[in-house]
C-alpha cells in the first residue's frame, strides 16, 4: 500500500504541476488581438486607408463602421468595441477605454500609431472610459478573480465537511456570499477606491460571483461525495482563473481559450465586475446568466443530493418529516 501510494504521489504532483503550467503559461504565452472588435468612424473616403492599414493585421480586429465621433463614443460605452479610430479634419483620433482593459487600450496604441506613422501621420488619443486614478493598470480588479474563486471553495467545502445539507446548506451557502459581497465592495469601492460604479451592484457581483463556485462545490460533493470539492476547485483554479482574460481581454487569448473562460465562474465574474463599476452595466446580462446558472444548478443539486440520501435510508428529508404523536 505504501508503494501505491508513493508511486501516485510521484507520478500526481508533476502531472498537476504539468497542467498548472500549461494552463497559466500558454494563454500567457500566445496574448495577441484575435478578432477584437475596433470601430472605425468618419466617410468612407477618410477612413478608407485606415481600414486597409488595420487589415493587414490578419485576423487580429473585427471591424464596426460608425458614421461619427458621437457613435463611436457610444459604442464604446455600450462595449460593442474596445476602441475606434476616427478621421477628423486635423487627422486620425484613438478613442480607448483604459477602464474595459489597459493591456488592450496599449495594444490599440501600438498598432494604430504604426499604422499612422507608416503613412506620414500622427495619431491623438483620448481615454474615453479611463481606469480609476487609484487603479490605472486594472491590478486590483483583475486580482479580484482569485479571491472570489477560493472564497467559493472554502465556503462550499465548509458546508459539505460540517455536514450542512438540504435547506440548511442553501441558507449558509447564500448568506456567506451575502457576506463576501458586502467586504468586498467596501474593500475595493469604499477604501481602495478601485471601482467606481454602483456600490450596490459590485456588492452584488462580489456575492454572485461566490455563490457560483461555492455553491458548485457544494452541489458536486452531495451528488458525488469529497471528491467533488476537489473536482470544481481544479476547474475553478486551474481553467476558470487563466482563461478569464481578467488581467487582459478574452480576444487576447487563443482560440478557444477566450470563450470557454467566459462559461467559468472567475471570467464571468471579472466581465461583470467591469461592466457594473465603469460602463453602468452594459453586457451585464451574459455573466449574470452564467453565474445564476452556475449558482441555481449548484444549489439544486444540493437539495437533491440530500433528497437520494434520505431515499437511499428509507427517510424523507428532515426538512419534510411530520412530526408524530407520543402516546
């Protein structure tokens, strides 16, 4: 027995170190623009050369043609684009939005500022949803990710290695994400000062985003037993964290890294947790469905787990059994 058990440890660590370097090395490794989408705004005589110069990045924008500034500036405001160029009569303007990723509002400095400069031309740009001053590089939001994810874990194995089941597990489980909500937007909205939305709403984000995963963690092991805690933390950590593009974008990251990210509770989180600080709200609904599935699924499967339990003693459910009369 000894040995089996030495063999496995051999052999299990290099493999996990295996895939935590795979996955948080590669996605890292292979950051570049992939169909990002880039508004370009103005005539098209004007913006005609600007389009062709963005092309000849293959595959690198999906292009959204505007007919002005205003649209442009809307678009982006509504997320529909990371950025947009703009002919005006004293040249080409870079609109950015450093609040929506500082890794792409930089890209997008880059690669049209060659575009410009190949043609004799200079570019000016303007932040059109900057990144808090407390914040610029988007490090405190995108560090979020970590914590809501273990947040989760810890919650959901708790509930399970105490025994909580059936309805009492859904009241701790929603309460604690009650309460990770709450001490995360007063952590990072009234003292760090790196959100800048609706308190409320971040509070709100913060308990979704822990409900998620610990409510998966919780659901898995009714259904399943321990090893459920450990199989939705290694989804959680080992995927769900290096695929949320949080510290960049989900079009910097290869195909299909990106959206399967956004499928996962800590890429969800991070998307919403931009949209609800800085855009007030736009594209919420995709990652508000994601985590409520995640959550709902969650919960479900841990009243039912809890019911096949008592089905398989022969009893119903504490939560369901009539009290009888003595004597």
């Amino acid at each position: 027995m000894s040995t089996r058990r030495t063999i496995a440890v051999v052999v299990l660590v290099p493999l996990l170190a295996a895939l935590a370097l795979w996955a948080f090395a590669w996605p890292a490794a292979r950051t570049a623009p992939r169909d990002l989408p880039l508004g370009v705004a103005g005539p098209a005589a004007a913006t005609a050369q600007m389009e062709k110069q963005l092309r000849q990045h293959e595959g690198a924008f999906e292009i959204h043609h505007y007919a002005d500034e205003a649209a442009a500036r809307t678009a982006i405001e509504d997320r529909t684009v990371y950025g947009a160029v703009v002919a005006t009569a004293q040249g080409p303007e870079l609109l950015t939005a450093s609040a929506a990723s500082p890794v792409v509002a930089q890209l997008l400095q880059q690669a049209v500022g060659r575009s410009a400069a190949a043609s004799g031309t200079e570019v000016r740009t303007v932040d059109v949803v900057p990144a808090p001053a407390s914040d610029p590089r988007g490090a405190a939001l995108s560090s979020s990710v970590l914590p809501l994810a273990l947040a989760g874990i810890i919650a959901g194995a708790m509930v399970t290695l105490h025994g909580l089941r059936g309805f009492r597990a859904v009241t701790a489980l929603v309460l604690s994400a009650a309460m990770v909500g709450a001490v995360g937007a007063a952590l990072a909205h009234s003292w760090l000062g790196v959100l800048t939305g609706n308190w409320w709403a971040e509070a709100g984000t913060f308990a979704l985003s822990s409900l998620a995963v610990s409510a998966a963690v919780a659901g898995l092991a009714a259904l399943v037993g321990y090893a459920g805690i450990g199989a939705v933390a290694l989804v959680v950590m080992f995927l769900g964290n290096p695929f949320s593009g949080a510290a960049s974008a989900p079009q910097l990251l290869p195909d299909p890294v990106g959206t399967i990210g956004q499928w996962l509770p800590p890429g969800a989180s991070a998307t919403l947790l931009r949209s609800v600080s800085f855009f007030d709200g736009a594209t919420a609904t995709g990652p508000v469905l994601t985590l409520t599935w995640w959550a709902a699924l969650g919960l479900g499967a841990v009243i039912l787990g809890n019911a096949l339990k008592a089905r398989a003693k022969g009893t119903t459910p504490a939560t369901e059994r009539e009290l009888t009369s003595v004597g």
